[in-house]
C-alpha cells in the first residue's frame, strides 16, 4: 500500500525518547482514507491516484462529484487530492489508507497551506531594510522606485511590491514519524509542520534515514 495519506493538523506538542530528551512534535489526525480513482497512463495521461478524506452529506455535494461517487459506489467524501504512483494497477477503487501505512521512523513530506497574513508591505513581505529612518524621511517602510521613468514605462511582472502574504502551499521535506497510533488514527510527527491548527495536510513517504 502507497505511503500517502490526507489529515488534519491538531497542534504541537512534545515528547520524550528512550534516552530522556524532549522533542517538538506535530500531531496529525490522519485517514482513514479511500482510493476514489485510479488514474492511468493509457487513459488520463499520467498515473496516480485520488484518496477521499471525511466523510460529507450527500445533499451538501454538487451533480458533477455526486456523479463521480455514484459511478465508483461509494460515499461522498469531503476532500479529494492526487498522489502520483508508478504502477497504477496495483490499487484499486474502495482501498482504504490509515495510519498503520506508516512506522516510527519513517521520512516524510508534508504539504499544506501555509498561515495566512494578510496584506502586508514588503518589509515585512520579502524583508526589505526600508529608507532611511532619520528626520525629514516621510517613506520609513515604503520599497522606494518600482522602475525607470521614460522607458520602459510600466512595472515589470513580478516585482516585489505589497500584497497577501502567506496562505500558500509549502512542502516539507525530511521529517521524521515519531509516533504513530493506529487505533486514534494519530500521527505525531518531529518538527513543525506548514498552517494553523485544523488545516488540512497532505503527508507522503519517503522511505528511512541512511543507517537506519
């Protein structure tokens, strides 16, 4: 079974190893999970698979995806991602995915959105130092010339200017399962993981660290 499964971010906390030392750990309630398609090379072009996450009424889904659950007959689920595989075959429709695809020790990404902070200048933003905070200056945090005069005469795409910050996905690599708790569907994972408490993650193996 793929070492992929979808959660849901509940905080941090900390734990202890064998030796005493105390660690920073995320808790992820992940899956169950179902394989709602199979996706082929020959057919859609690549191939990979879709897991459905939670559970959702079927009066609270739209005709296309009530269509796309009726037609694999099984119930409606609320999130739907793609993970890549290499041999498609291998899975099929109504698999479920929990926690126990996973052991302590494990390498894993982790993908989800990152904290929204809303509208933000670019000292903030990208870490602009600013202009000049003596006396006189009326622009302390303002980025200063955004391009030349007479030519070209317009602001290049993708200059660094005030906008939303955050609230975009991140993926992180090389973390490590410190626990997993087949019977609560708990995952507790070393570090610090991408958004707020609730938000939806999507963890993915990456085999084990060399020598172990």
């Amino acid at each position: 079974m793929i070492k992929s499964i979808i959660g849901r971010k509940l905080g941090m906390t900390s734990i202890y190893d064998e030796q005493g030392r105390s660690f920073a750990v995320t808790a992820i309630d992940a899956g169950p999970c179902i394989i709602t398609q199979v996706k082929t090379n020959e057919i859609d072009g690549y191939n990979a698979i879709q897991i459905g996450y939670e559970d959702i009424k079927p009066s609270k889904v739209n005709k296309p995806m009530d269509q796309h659950f009726k037609k694999k007959e099984i119930e409606p689920k609320k999130n739907l991602l793609e993970v890549r595989v290499d041999e498609p075959k291998n899975f099929k429709v109504g698999d479920t995915i929990d926690v126990s695809v996973f052991e302590k020790g494990d390498i894993v990404k982790v993908t989800s959105r990152s904290k929204g902070k809303g509208f933000t200048g670019v000292m903030k933003r990208y870490g602009f130092s600013g202009q000049p905070a003596s006396h006189g200056s009326q622009y302390h945090r303002a980025l200063g010339s955004t391009g030349a005069s007479s030519y070209p005469s317009r602001v290049f795409k993708g200059k660094k200017m005030p906008g939303r910050h955050g609230y975009k996905n991140v993926t992180v690599l090389g973390l490590e399962v410190a626990e997993v708790d087949s019977d609560s569907n708990l995952l507790l994972i070393k570090g610090a993981i991408p958004g707020t408490k609730g938000r939806l993650v999507l963890i993915q193996g990456m085999g084990k660290r060399r020598g172990k």
